[in-house]
C-alpha cells in the first residue's frame, strides 16, 4: 500500500504525455474481482404462484418484497421504492389503476431545475424520438415532480415477484441505455446532483503499464488501483466534492484533491497540478 507523499508521487509521475485505453483492459490488468467487489451477485427466488390481480397496495408491496425490492407505501393505490443499476440509483413509483387492469411504472430520470435551459426544443424532440423506438415505454416530463421521467405501463394480471421484477429491471436498463438523451452532467449543479454523475468506475492511463482505476461508491466511499510497471497498489477511503474539488481520504492516511471537471456522463477531467491533468473514462 503506497503511503500519501509515495502515492502522489506517482500520480505527478503519471502525469503528461497520456494516452487513453479502454477501461476493460485496465480492470483486466488490476484483478477487478478482487478490488471492486461492491456488486453483489443476485439471488434466486424459488417460482411464486402468479397474482390474478392485484386489488390492494399491500398486495403489490409483498410482491415487490418476493421479488428483492424494499417498496414503501405512498397512498392507497402507490408504492415507492429504488432500482440500483450501477452506477444508477432510479427512484421508481409504481401505481395500480382505478380501474385496477393496470400497473403503471414510473422511474424518475433528470431533475428539471430549470426549464428554459434544461428542456429546450431539442431535448423534447429527442426524447420524443426515443419514445417512437422504445415503445410502449414513454419518456415524460412531470411538473410536480420537476424531474424527466421513463413511464409504461402493464397488465395487471398473472404478475410474479420474477415477472414484475423482470419488468422494472427492463425498464431501467432502458434508461441505462439512454443516459446521453436525457442526462445533462453540469458542475454548477447541486453537489448531490454531481456526485451521482461521479458513481461507478473510472480509469485514466499513461500506457498500458502504467494507470489509475477509481471506483466511486454511492455512500461516498471510494475504492482506488495504481498500477505502475505491472504492479498494482491499492487504496480506499471516503470522496467528497465541494466548489469543483474531488478531495480523496484514503483511510491510510492518503489525502488527494484536485479541481473536477465533468465533460460528459463519461468522461470528466481531473487537474491535480497546475497545467497538470488525467482525462477519466467510465467503464462499460
């Protein structure tokens, strides 16, 4: 494990002339098995007898339980719950109908602070575009909640914990699929806002012997390689951001900052000296 002054030693050393390579060779080299273990393997649930209709929100929570979920009730007729799909964290509503033949899904997306900038034209045309090819999912914009949302809905008959869930998970792998329509990565916005863009892994390179690989979890833990000649030296601690600075605490005494800029969904610019840069790029 490499010591504070050794480990920014090395980053400054791996600092100029970098070259980019794709971020599956570099976790290929780093034993990512090993190193970023924070995803946890699913489970399989036993088959459940299929739901003729559900009725009652209670129904539908217990479902969402069996399936793996942590669902919540909002009203008589709404369950609220979160669908993680690294490195997203999808709030999810999901309403029975008054007429009680459907289930309507929806999985909040961007967060509308303003509109005028946020959702012009051309950003309503292409979710509209989206919309087309992904039916019978729906890309909206809700006023009450502020926020770019994906919506569809399906029968209410037959459901399993299994069938339900396979819906959901669709759903947001969809909106995985689609961040470049509807993600807009800005710094000026809220430091909550900034700091899920940052969530998942990143690697930034010299060559192929030498790079850095950091992964960003979601309680503001963070899981970091520094591979140098072949040989690997980890390090893990807490990340925060404030005012356009990554500030890394590694928990043997490392301390990192530098000045973060977020250049797309997938990419941002990390300077840690002055004139001084790595460009990260998320892994696939």
């Amino acid at each position: 494990m490499l010591k504070p002054f050794a480990l920014l030693t090395c980053f400054a050393m791996a600092l100029g002339s970098w070259s980019q390579i794709q971020a599956q060779d570099l976790f290929s080299d780093v034993e990512v098995g090993t190193v970023f273990s924070s995803l946890s393997s699913g489970t399989t649930s036993k088959p459940s007898t299929p739901t003729s209709r559900i009725t009652r929100v209670e129904q539908l929570r217990d479902l969402l339980k069996e399936g793996g979920f942590a669902p919540s009730i909002v009203n008589r007729r709404t369950i609220s719950m979160k669908k993680e799909l690294d490195p997203w964290s999808f709030p999810v509503l999901i309403e029975i109908s008054e007429d009680e033949t459907q289930l309507t899904l929806v999985l909040g997306l961007s967060t509308i602070q303003d509109i005028s900038k946020d959702l012009t034209a051309e950003n309503l045309l292409k979710l509209m575009s989206a919309s087309q090819h992904n039916a019978p999912a729906l890309f909206t914009y809700t006023p009450d909640r502020k926020r770019t949302e994906l919506l569809m809905n399906i029968p209410n008959a037959g459901l399993t914990p299994q069938s339900l869930r396979d819906q959901i998970n669709r759903l947001a792998v969809l909106a995985k699929g689609t961040e470049a329509i509807w993600y807009r990565a800005e710094l000026e916005t809220e430091s909550n806002t900034v700091d899920n863009s940052l969530l998942g892994k990143w690697s930034a390179s010299r060559s192929e012997s030498e790079a850095v690989a950091i992964e960003f979890k979601s309680d503001r833990a963070f899981n970091m390689v520094f591979v140098t000649s072949g040989s690997p030296s980890k390090s893990s601690g807490t990340f925060s951001l404030e005012n356009g600075t990554l500030t890394l605490s590694g928990s043997d005494g490392t301390q990192l900052a530098g000045k973060i800029t977020l250049i797309s969904a997938v990419e941002f610019r990390l300077e840690l000296l002055p004139g001084k840069q790595l460009t990260f790029k998320k892994a696939s």
